[in-house]
DNA sequence: CGCAATTGAGTTGTGCGCAACTGATGTGTG
DNA sequence: CACACATCAGTTGCGCACAACTCAATTGCG
C-alpha cells in the first residue's frame, strides 16, 4: 500500500523528468540542423496552420512573448521565417515560415519515426498517454 | 484515422505542456517559500534518503552537476542545507539538511493535497500514468 | 471626441537544463 | 613508484520559461 500523499509526488516526478527525457530524444536528432525542441514546436505550429501572430503561436504553444521573441528572433536569424508588423493592427507581429523554414519539414520528416521508434508504446498507450497528460494540463485552466 | 506520425508529436507536446502546467500548479505554492519545484525535488530526495552527495542528487534527479551545483548553493545560501567536502574522498561534496531543511518537511506537508486536487485524476489513473511515463524515460535508458 | 483601460510585442532579470570544459582528487596498470 | 586515466564538483555559455516591466497601438466608454 502506497502512501497516497507520495502518488502525486511521484506522477509528478514522472512528468518532468518525462518530458526531459523526451527533449533528449529529439536533441542529438535536431542539433545538426541547429534547432531546439521548443523552436521545432513553432515550425510544426506553422507547418499545420501556416501563417500567424506572436499571440497565437503563444496559445498555441502555451508560451508568452518572453519566451517567444527571442525564439522568433533566433529562427528569423537562421532565415527559417520573417517578422513583419501588422498592417491593419500595427501591434501584431505576423510570422511566416520563408523557403527554408518551409523545406524543414520534408528534411526533418525522418524524425517522428525516430521518436516512435525510440518510444516504444503501442497506439493505443499512445492515446491513453495523450489522454491523462490533456487531463493533468486541463486541471490548470 | 489519425496520421500516425503525428501521435508521437502530440504525445510530446502534450508531455512539454503537461509538464510546465504542472510546475505552474506548484509554483504558487513554492513561491512564499521562496522554492522552485526542481529544489522541493533536492529537498524530497533529502528528506526520503538521508545526506548523500552531488553525484547521488544527479542520479535520482536525472541532473548533472552543472544543474545541481548553483541550485545547491542556493538552497545553502538559503540556510536548508550545507555542503561539505568528503573526508575519505576529497572531489565528493555532502550533502546534509539543517533543522530549517528538515523542518520544511512539515511546512509544505499541505502541498501534495493541492496537486491531487488539482490533477483530478482517480489512484489508478495516476498510476497508469506512472507507468506510461516511466516507460517514456525508460526508453531513454 | 477624449481619455482611461486593454492589448500585443519586446526587454530585463532569475533560475533551470545541458554541453563542454576546468581543476583537483582518486584509481589502476605497468 | 610513476603516470595515464577516470571521477567528482564546479564554471561558462546558451537557450528556454516565466514574472515583471515598458512602450506603442487599439479599444471602449462617458
């Protein structure tokens, strides 16, 4: 019989060091194309849904300006995407993927295999796993 | 039917997101304290195993020096703990609770309800997300 | 309209997390 | 014993995360 009050503890444990181990997986897999876990995030948010605002990346991504900006900038850099003022709104910033950050996603397409591969549950572990993390995250709304 | 490759991004953006929505549920918690969740992790460890040394701290924790020593000194500089030199091996560092330390034990006793609460979840979904999550990590092994 | 309140992006400061490195200490092998 | 090698903790550098803040642009309300 566990103590309940250690359950927590430990699930909690499990996360972070998780999702750790996860970012590890992905690391030595993106570092020779000098990215970074959350940078793979945006492009995958720019693949899916194409262009869109610093805001939206952020509700997408769970993530404010404070961490994004200098992550845009870092990927602007690279010559990954562009940042223009909004037009109609001149407080928004529109990001959009250029050639390059376009042409990542056929030349990182290697990488969920990878990760499947590297983590190794059956689908559906996979939707069950999605399933409980959707429900820990929700609690915080 | 979901494209496949596109379960383990989901499952890894959800563990990324599950895992800072979940230190954002003890941050608040911490922050009177003057606490972040990876040194309640250090204090747990201590608490649950006795003194020990960096090295140790890194294994159960999953961190490497270049984590735990500034986090250390930290929580030293916050009078919790101290680290001694090892007398039968000088590179070790002990690492030894101080009655403040140990007396937090009791201070944050009322966090682990907080989180249950929080993280609605039933005892055998939290430990079949232990289970999934170790076996994440554990592929890393 | 006019002005307070809100919103969007960016900046600053702090604390992880990790790679790469340093320097001191210990170990093993010839 | 001597010397190459490994090990431990710490430092440096960089990129997140996030709080707190600034500043400009927009919105809304009297």
């Amino acid at each position: 019989m566990v103590n309940p009050s250690a359950l927590e503890q430990m699930v909690c444990f499990q996360l972070y060091a998780a999702s750790r181990a996860m970012t590890g997986i992905y690391r030595p897999l993106l570092e020779p194309h000098g990215l970074t876990y959350p940078q793979l995030l945006v492009l995958v948010a720019l693949w899916d849904n194409g262009p869109t605002t610093v805001r939206d990346l952020g509700h997408q991504l769970h993530l404010d300006s404070g961490t994004l900006s200098p992550l845009l900038k870092r990927l602007e850099t690279a010559g990954h995407l562009t940042r223009t003022r909004g037009s109609a709104d001149e407080r928004t910033v529109l990001i959009e993927l250029t050639t390059s950050g376009l042409g990542l996603r056929d030349t990182l397409s290697y990488i969920p295999a990878r990760i499947a591969c590297a983590v190794d549950l059956t689908e559906a572990e996979f939707h069950q796993l999605i399933d409980l993390l959707g429900r820990v995250r929700g609690a915080t709304h």
